[in-house]
C-alpha cells in the first residue's frame, strides 16, 4: 500500500466445484480466503506488508504486518487481518491512524453426484471449508 493508506483487504477463496457419478477425495481440497494488506506508516514512510496466500490446510492465512515507524517515532499503521479457513472466519484489520485490510471470506467447495452416490473422502483428507453435498446430478 501507499504510505499514507489503509491495507487492502484479503482476497476471496473463490470456488472448487466437482461434478461427476463419482466423486472420491483422497489428498485436499481448499477454498480459503487470503489475509488482509496491513496499513502504511507515514511515521517513518514505510509501506504495510501483503497479507499471506489461502493455505492448503486448515490454518487462516496471516494477515500483513503494518509499516515500520522512523527513527524517533511508531508506526500509525495496523497489521492486516486473518482470512477465512476451515471453521475459522475471517478477521478485521487492527485499527490505527492507516488501518490493516480484513482477511479475505472463505469460498465454496461443492460436491455434486448422481442421486444415491454419496461423495467417497478418504481418512487422510483435508476439505477447508466445509463442503456442500449435492446429489441432484
């Protein structure tokens, strides 16, 4: 971000769609939203860190870390919120004179099957967030 600017929020985790008579999960399977920009520093002109990408797990992605401060003074800028992962939701901005982005809402998985075909997930799998069944294939 500029120096003078609050962070940018957190990017959307989007959509995962699976559709076929059969559908099996065996590895993982995420949607999750990105962390949010933090604020810039006009104490010391120093621009806020991006926030960090979805994970393939069940962590939130990080939010970035507000600029630094100069010689003498703090920074005025706040840290980037959590984005959205597994039953977590996303997480505002820490608040300051340039305030941090919001961490990015959490997308959709959707798995649709013929009636009767129920989704086969694997023990060792990992699905974030949680997915929507839908047998009207």
């Amino acid at each position: 971000g500029s120096l003078a600017s609050a962070g940018g929020g957190g990017g959307s985790g989007g959509l995962v769609f699976l559709e076929a008579p059969v559908v099996t999960v065996l590895g993982k399977l995420a949607a999750n939203g990105g962390g949010g920009g933090g604020g810039g520093s006009g104490n010391g002109s120093n621009d806020g860190k991006d926030g960090g990408n979805g994970a393939l797990s069940t962590a939130q992605a990080t939010g970035g870390a507000a600029g630094g401060g100069g010689i003498f003074t703090s920074s005025n800028g706040g840290d980037g919120g959590k984005g959205a992962a597994g039953a977590s939701g996303s997480t505002r901005g820490a608040t300051n004179l340039n305030g941090g982005g919001a961490g990015g809402g959490a997308g959709r998985i959707w798995l649709r099957t013929p009636e009767g075909a129920t989704p086969i997930i694997g023990g060792q799998s990992m699905i974030s967030p949680s997915p929507t069944i839908d047998a009207s294939l």
